[in-house]
C-alpha cells in the first residue's frame, strides 16, 4: 500500500480529496466535524514536509447546481478550527481563480477548492475535468474512505494523471488496515457481530466473511428469520419470510467451513414497537402471538460476552436491539460493554458501518474500541469483498 508516508512533499503541491460531507445546522454551521478531523494527521504531515496542500472534497448533493447551502464557505471556520490554520478558498473548483491560487500557494499553506459536486462532471466521472483539478498539484492523495465506493472524477479518474505521485492518506490507510486485520490477517479467534434489521442486506456480508472468521453472532431484528427457519415462534418480529431457505443455507455454509454461529437464545419481548409498551424476557423459540423481539435478553448478553472475552479479533455491524428506544437498548449497551473489555483485555475491535457507528458515538464507545470507521457505505462493500475504485486506483 503506497501511503503519503512514502514521498517526501518538500516544495511539492498536493491535492487531497477528503470526505468533508459534514452534518450542518439551519445556519450552515457544522454539527459533527469528525469527518475533519480524521483527515488532519494526514494535511499535517504534507505541510510539515514542506508542502503545500490543496483540499478537494464535495458538500451534499447539489446535483451540478451552484447553490449558496452547499458551498463550502460556510464551512471554512470550522475547518480553520480544527486544522489550527488558515485556509484558502477558491469560489470555483476549476478556472482562471483556482490556477491562479494553486500556482502561488506557497510551502505551508492550505487551498480549498469549492465543491466539487457543482460540476455534473465530478460524479459522472468526467476525464476532463479530472485532468483540469490535475494539473494544479504534483502529487494526489485520496483520503476520502467516505467516497471510496464512487467511482467519480475526483475520487478514482484523476489518479491516472499521477502514474507515480498517487498515494493513500493516512485515514484511508488506517481503514484499509482495519479491514484487512479483521479479514485478512486478523489473530484468532476473530468474531463477527452481524445485527441490524435484514438478512437481506448482510447476506453479502455474510457470505463474504465466513472464510475469516471463526465465530459469527447474529442479533437484532435480522437474527428472528434465522429463528423461525429453525423452527422457532416468533410473534410479529421482523420477519424475512422469502429468506428462511437461505438463513438455513447460511448456517449449513458456516458449518461446512467450522464457523461457530451464535442466535440470541432469549429476547425482551414488547406488545408494539414502542418505547413505552408492555415488556417481558422469554425463551427466543417461544415469542407469544402478538408480541414482538425487541433486544438481546439477559442470557442471551451473557453467551455473547463469554464469545466475545475468547476472541482476539472483533468485527462489529449492527445493533443487537432497538437501540433507539430506551427501554430496548439494554442488549446493545451490554454488547459494546463486552467488546470494550475484550479490547481492553488485548483484542483488535473495528465497529463499521452505519448504525454501530452511531451507536458507539451516541453511547461513547469510540475510545473504547479499537477503530470506529468513518465510511459506512465504502465499509460495508470492503466487508462484502468489493474492490473499492478509490482504493483500485491508487493500486494499479
Ligand atoms: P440496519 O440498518 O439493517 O443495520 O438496522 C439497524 C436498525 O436495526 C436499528 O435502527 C435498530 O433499531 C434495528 N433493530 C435492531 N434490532 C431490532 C429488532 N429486534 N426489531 C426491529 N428492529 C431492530
């Protein structure tokens, strides 16, 4: 992996595409700047060479338009904030303004280039367009992980004008390393915790990380298709009633291949999907009619702690209960619980990918783990064995 680490930017120009597609209030102001955050080591150690840095990221989806909401104006004290330094803006990503402050940016100092996505080009990929943001730096750094699933100019295309001078940054390198540790060269036991509502959209998953792990817990709403096709009575839980077979497939395959699987063995139960209605714990085959799985029971938190202690490489995506509702987050609090004394105790944790990611912020888990991602989309297609063209073309 050829990373930023291994060029020295001494009077070189970089352009950095970064993932600044941050949540902001009415008033255009930022809410959460973990996104910029992330992406300082990496300016930082160009700058600190001797470097200068040329920042390209987009803002939203304005569809091509130049639009005032999505500009990034509005977001630069934010990341003068965070960086400790001034920064540039050119009002336009391409044209007479933008040459002009690149060619005169000087060792040190930091440009950003206006959204990228008010050009249609950006998205659609556009060589031509790439070769202009091209032509302003030296070297290109991709250290959007956040993008790296899109196959747009500024994420993948450019990189063919930098055959020799194209490197990942040091986020990206960090979530590339993740992935593989847990994938690929992760120390056993390694244990995935697959939650969230469908089977349908972890199959892939699924499939795709049976041959890494040795331990695969399955919870939350998408584990009572897996229940029922074993047999069980479920109530009204979710149910993905044309997915039974492929449940059972799923439990055959990781059989075949001496995958331990892990189904909750109780549940707490609730009369509606309401934070406020009549609870009860009972056996997970023996959900009464019109009631419906809500979280992990207690005996159910207890296997999974005991599986969790024993490994030595966690992966984790999804919640295990309806965390959103207070009264049903008890099974997923317990489950971070566990995999923060796991890491505690030694264990490598990655927790990637949409929900887990919110909940681990939400409930402050993030110092407790090992890595939090910051793509939920680039990680779920890493985690189902894509090749990212963000990660492809810096590699080829
Ligand atoms: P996903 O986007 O598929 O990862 O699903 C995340 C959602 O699954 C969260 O919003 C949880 O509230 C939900 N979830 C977890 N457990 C259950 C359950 N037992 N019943 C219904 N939804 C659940």
């Amino acid at each position: 992996m050829k990373t930023i680490n291994d060029f020295d930017f001494k009077n070189k120009k970089a352009l950095v595409r970064v993932d600044f597609n941050v949540p902001q209030n009415e008033s255009g102001e930022v809410t959460d700047n973990t996104r910029i955050q992330a992406v300082k080591p990496t300016i930082e150690k160009i700058l600190n060479d001797g470097g200068s840095v040329i920042l390209m990221t987009h803002l939203g989806r304005p569809k091509g338009k130049v639009s005032e909401e999505f500009s990034l104006k509005n977001i630069i004290p934010e990341i003068e904030k965070v960086l400790g330094k001034s920064v540039k803006f050119a009002s336009d990503a391409i044209g007479e303004e933008a040459e002009i402050m690149a060619s005169e940016l000087q060792p040190g100092e930091i440009l950003l280039l206006e959204n990228l996505r008010f050009y249609n080009e950006e998205e659609g990929g556009d060589k031509d367009f790439a070769g202009k943001l091209a032509k302003y730096a030296d070297a290109y750094v991709n250290d959007a992980f956040g993008t790296a699933h899109r196959a747009h100019a500024s994420t993948a295309v450019i990189a063919q004008n930098f055959p020799s001078t194209k490197f990942f940054g040091l986020l990206m390198s960090k979530e590339l390393e993740a992935i593989d540790k847990v994938l690929g060269h992760g120390e056993k036991p390694v244990t995935a915790i697959l939650g969230g509502s469908k089977v349908s959209t972890k199959i892939t998953i699924i499939e795709n990380i049976l041959p890494a792990v040795n331990n695969l817990i399955i919870g939350g709403g998408m584990a009572f298709t897996f229940i029922k096709a074993l047999g069980g009575n479920i109530g009204k839980s979710l149910l993905e009633e044309e997915k039974m077979q492929l449940a059972l497939e799923i439990l055959e395959k990781a059989k075949a291949q001496n995958v331990k699987v892990y189904l909750p063995v109780d549940a707490v139960i609730a009369s509606d999907f309401n934070n406020d209605a009549e609870r009860k714990e009972v056996d997970i085959y023996d959900i009464p009619e019109g009631w419906m799985g809500m979280d992990a029971g207690p005996r159910t938190r207890d296997l999974f702690h005991d599986v969790l202690l024993n490994s030595k490489t966690i992966l984790w995506n999804g919640p295990i209960g309806v965390f959103e509702m207070s009264n049903f987050a008890a099974g997923t609090v317990a489950l971070g619980d566990s995999i923060a004394e796991a890491t505690k105790l030694g264990a490598f944790s990655l927790v990637g990918g949409g929900d887990s990611v919110a909940f681990v912020k939400q409930f402050g888990y993030d110092d407790k783990v090992s890595y939090v991602s910051t793509g939920g989309g680039a990680m779920l297609e890493s985690l189902e064995g894509k090749e990212l063209p963000g990660v492809k073309a810096i590699n080829n």
